[in-house]
C-alpha cells in the first residue's frame, strides 16, 4: 500500500490548545507524524510519496468560501489587531443571536469556529492545504487501480464542517477526497470513521445526500467531544435520510463492543455497494489516550483492519486523530498491515 505524505504539516505547530482551563502544548502537534512514519518505515507496506497540488477547486467543492477565505487571512488580521497569543475564539453567535458574519476579526473567529481547543497560527492555511492535497493525491492513486492507499494527513479532518474549523481539524480531507471519486465518474463513496471523536463535519457536508454514505464509531455525545451531534437518532434528512449512521458508545467500551458496532456497519456499507471506501482512521481508541475512553489494545486495530479488508472494496485510508503518541505509529499500521492481511 502506498502511503501519501507532505512535509508541509510541520507548518502547523500550534504553541496553545485551551484545555481544563489551561493553555496546554497542543494534543494534536507534529511529532505524531514522526512516530507513524518510523513505523511505516520498519513495516515497510510500501513506498512513501509527496502529494500533487490539486489547487482550490477541489477544496472548494466541499467547503464555502467564506471558510477558505477566512483560514487564509485570519492569522494577519489577528496580528494588525495587536494581539500577542494565537488565535483563539472567545465568543460565538449562540441561542437566540443573529448568524450575521461580523467585520471584526474577534467576531469572524466566533463565527467560523465550532469549538475553542483549536488555535490559529501563521502556518495553519498552508499546513491545512497541504494536507488536503495529500488526501486528493491518495484518491487518485485509487482511482488509477490501487486497491488501497494511506493518506498520511496532518492536520486531521473530520470535524471541519462546510463553513467551520476546529477539534484540530481545518479542511475535511476525507470529505474532499470523497468528492474527488464522485467527481471522477464513482456513483457511491462509503465513509468509515474509525476516530473516537464523531466525525460532525463529514456527516454536516453529506447530510441531505445519498451518494456518501456516512458511518461513525464514536464516543457518546452526552460525554465525549464534539457533544452536540453524533446521536443515534441522526439518521440524515431529505435524499439523504438512512444515509447517516451512529454508533455512540459510553465511556469504558472495550474492543467486543466496540467491533459490534463496526460488524453492523461493514454490514451497512456492504449492502450500499459503494464504488469506494474511505476509512477516516483515527488510533484515539487506544486504551491509553490522553483525551478519549475506549479501551482498544494493540492487536486490536490489526484485527479490525482484516475486518475492513473482506469487504473487499477500493480503500482509502485518511490519517485523523491519536494522541498516546508513543504508541500512535504501530497502532495505525497495525491497521494498514491487518488490512493487507
Ligand atoms: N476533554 C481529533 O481527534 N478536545 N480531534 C477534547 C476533551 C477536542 C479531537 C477535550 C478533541 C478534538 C481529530
Ligand atoms: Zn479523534
């Protein structure tokens, strides 16, 4: 399996990430990629390639402008305002507020982001790009008869929604990518999101759609991040109603339970019959994850990559979260390796 890898991610190195209150070195930094490739280089799947640029407009297929225009300025209009920290927003058109898109960049920040943790920088835009292209660049490699390909993307993606950034994520790879098949003459893109975290911007972009078929394995809203979607009774809405599927679970969920869930959704997938398959591969399962509560051990995500491969479709892996960064290189490519069998 090739993997598809960018340098551009070291351009986002946040300082801050507001946590308990705190401003802490950010959860989600470089040095996770440096752990995922020693691994892939011990394993060795298969060679390590840098990405194509692809340009906007496959950006712009799934995001809106507003959003792309605001990642690329926001850092200068922060600095013109005097600030000396990162860019971090602190008050947001809440119950009962206007959606208005305010002029002053303290407001545009409220008005783009879902969530606090998720600092602004100046390498942020181009960090975000980058990692786009890498996921475009995957797909194509798909689409030209791979039988699967790893976008090793950083930053993560899954919970940028079509106008909002934030949970470390600023451009929805694995959304894009999906666009990508579609574009290139696939009628179904499966969505597979393996990360603990629910993946609110992949099922916010292909909500009302029935050409995505959107799946998530996830912490329980009610006590996991991002808190406000990710419920089982979100099943999609107009074209797309029974095109979204949720598998919140509590706190403590051991890899049986946890496998139940992805059995009934490799059913699912299965019986939709896409063209193509994109896992959104985030290791935050992991037993030992800083900020998550599954309890997944290491052999696990080998066995649950076997259990991905007899599905026997065209698969696109898309790199999300995973923070016990010390073990976050083998348990991604347990992945790949038990998916390759
Ligand atoms: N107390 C990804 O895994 N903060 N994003 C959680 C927990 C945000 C995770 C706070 C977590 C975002 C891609
Ligand atoms: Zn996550």
């Amino acid at each position: 399996m090739k993997t598809v890898f960018s340098e551009t991610h070291t351009l986002r190195d946040a300082k801050t990430e507001l946590y308990g209150g705190e401003l802490v070195y950010p959860f989600e930094r470089p040095s996770r990629m440096t752990y995922i490739l020693d691994r892939l280089k011990a394993v060795d799947p298969g060679p390590i390639l840098p990405p194509g640029d692809h340009g906007l407009a496959p950006i712009l297929r799934i995001h809106d402008a507003g959003l792309v225009d605001f990642l690329q300025t926001a850092w200068d209009e922060w600095q013109a305002e005097g600030y000396e920290g990162e860019a971090i927003a602190t008050c947001w058109p809440a119950r009962r507020m206007t959606q208005r898109r305010p002029d002053h960049i303290d407001g545009k920040l409220g008005y783009y982001a879902l969530a606090t943790e998720t600092s602004l920088t100046p390498g942020t835009w181009d960090a975000a790009y980058g990692s786009a292209q890498v996921a475009l660049t995957a797909a194509d490699l798909i689409r030209a008869g791979e039988r699967s390909a790893f976008a090793l993307c950083r930053p993560p993606g899954h919970h940028a929604a079509f106008d909002m950034y934030g949970g470390y994520c600023f451009l929805n790879n694995a959304a894009i990518a999906a666009q990508r098949f579609l574009d290139n003459g696939a009628a179904r893109v499966a969505i597979l999101d393996v990360d603990f975290h629910h993946g609110n911007g992949t099922q916010d972009i292909f909500y009302d759609r029935s050409d995505v078929l959107f799946l998530s394995l996830h912490g329980e809203p009610e006590n996991a991040f991002p808190h406000f979607l990710g419920y089982a009774d979100e099943t999609g809405t107009g074209a797309g109603e029974g095109f979204t599927v949720n598998h919140p679970m509590p706190p403590g969920t051991p890899f049986s339970e946890w496998r139940r869930s992805l059995d009934a959704a490799l059913d699912r997938i299965a019986q939709y019959a896409p063209d193509h398959l994109i896992v959104s591969l985030g290791v935050d399962t992991f037993e030992t994850d800083p900020i998550s509560f599954f309890k997944l051990k290491s052999p696990d995500f080998t066995t649950y990559g076997g259990d991905i491969a007899r599905l026997g479709l065209p698969t696109l892996f898309v790199m999300e979260g995973g923070y016990d960064i010390a073990e976050i290189g083998l348990n991604t490519v347990n992945v790949i390796e038990g998916f390759l069998g």
